[in-house]
C-alpha cells in the first residue's frame, strides 16, 4: 500500500510542481534534408523529457518602422525601413529550467548578418541579462538547430522577471532570411526550503523535498494543525489520492 511521503514524491517528480519561485546541433539530433536538423520527440510532462514551445516568425513583433515580409514556409525577411529588429515576449513556466533554443535561417548575402538575443529582463533590479545569442557570419545559406545555453540551463523566474527573443537583420532583403525559433525546456522540483513546514517531515527526511513541494503548492495541507503534521507513513486512501490529483492538475468541468 502507497504512503503518503512516496505519493508525494511520485506525483512531484512526474507532475513537476514548482515550489518557488556552441555549435549548431546537440546530443539526440542528425542531420536531416536541407542541411536542418531532425529534434527528438515531445512530451510535456516529468521532470526527465524535454518539453518544446515554438514561436512563429508571424509572433515577432517589429520594433520601429520595421518593415518584414513573410514566406509561405515560415521564414520572413526585412524588406524596408530603418529599425532591423523584431521580438517576441516568451511565456514559459515559472521554475522550469530551460536548456536550448532552436532556430533555422537563410543567409546568402556577404555584407548582412541574422542576429538571435534571449533577453531576461529583471523589472524588481531595473536590469536585464542576455543568457543566449546566435549570429551568421559570412554566406553560411540554409541551416541551424539548436544552440544550448551557456555556461548552463537558465532557471526561469516570472514573478519579477520577463523573457524576450529578438532577432535583428542588419540588411534589407531576402538573401536574409530567419525562422521561428523552438525553446526547449525541463520541468523541474525546486530545491528543499531550509525549514519544515511538518514536525513529522524534518529537514532531513528522506521525502522532505517532495512533500515540501506539495504543501507549497498547495496540494496538502497535512493531516493534523497543532502541531502541524502530514503523516508520511499513513497509508492513502481513494478519496486523498482524488482530492491531490484533482489540486495537482487542475481538474475542472462546467457546473
């Protein structure tokens, strides 16, 4: 019979709760038509796959007197006025860690360059950093695929923080030309608090993370107020394996 302190971890590893707040191509891909790269499959759940959210080129938003145009196919290219770049707000869990950027382009002019920015914008601080940037050099034609970030994956914060992509075209016309870009992403436990909200569930307990995750989320509340407790070595009935499943996911259905 299930525990309470193992369903805890078991619904936190694979639900992923948050609890608070370069070269082209990597290891899973090969070389496909076209000289693109093939990703790997998509899930979007646990905490061990790699989830995806694409943002279509049409996403961008111009800055500027920016002037785009867009093929069929999803590339687009700056075809008029003097601002040169586009950007696109990027939403993304808040506590999910993210790994990677995938972006195809078209460069065949030798003056212009395509110029990828991540930018994480901290309001709180007033500040803002660039955990990834990609650029063309020279003629390199049709290609990409992924570039991790360095020096590693980016834990995202939304609270206070707000991500953006902006592409920039230093020249006009179609011998530049970009996609939409793929952010690659893993859903992830946050680290244990430094003080137990359970008297049962010390610090030191060998589930005390995932419960932590739990009553943070607000998934449980314990089993007893004073003291606080959560019980961890009862056993799980039908009717709390409901109630945790419907919290954790969120069910609903119309009235």
């Amino acid at each position: 019979m299930k525990t309470l302190s193992a369903l805890a971890a078991f619904f936190v590893s694979s639900l992923s709760l948050p609890v608070f707040g370069q070269e082209i191509g990597s290891p899973g891909y090969s070389p496909g038509p076209d000289n693109y790269a093939v990703p790997p499959p998509i899930t979007t759940y646990g905490t061990l796959s790699q989830i995806a959210l694409g943002i279509a080129r049409q996403g961008f938003s111009p800055l500027g007197d920016g002037e785009w145009s867009h093929f069929t196919n999803g590339m687009s290219y700056r075809s008029g006025g003097t601002n040169n770049t586009t950007c696109a707000d990027v939403h993304l869990p808040t506590g999910a860690s993210l790994l990677g950027i995938s972006m195809y382009t078209n460069d065949t002019d030798a003056v212009g360059n395509i110029i990828a920015t991540l930018y994480d914008f901290d309001y709180f601080h007033a500040t803002s950093t660039t955990p990834w940037s990609v650029s063309t050099t020279g003629t390199p034609g049709a290609g990409g695929g992924r570039t991790d970030l360095t020096p590693g994956p980016l834990t995202v914060v939304q609270d206070q923080h707000a991500l953006a992509l902006c592409v920039q075209h230093t020249t006009t016309g179609s011998n530049l030309q970009s996609s939409g870009v793929v952010f690659w992403y893993r859903l992830q436990v946050s680290s244990a608090p430094a003080v137990a909200t359970f008297t049962d569930v010390p610090v030191n307990h060998p589930f005390f993370r995932f419960v932590e995750a739990l009553a943070d989320s607000g998934i449980t509340g314990g089993c007893g107020a004073n003291p606080p407790r959560f019980c961890p070595d009862d056993p799980l009935t039908r009717g709390q394996m409901a109630a945790f499943l419907s919290i954790a996911l969120g069910l609903h259905f119309p009235n």
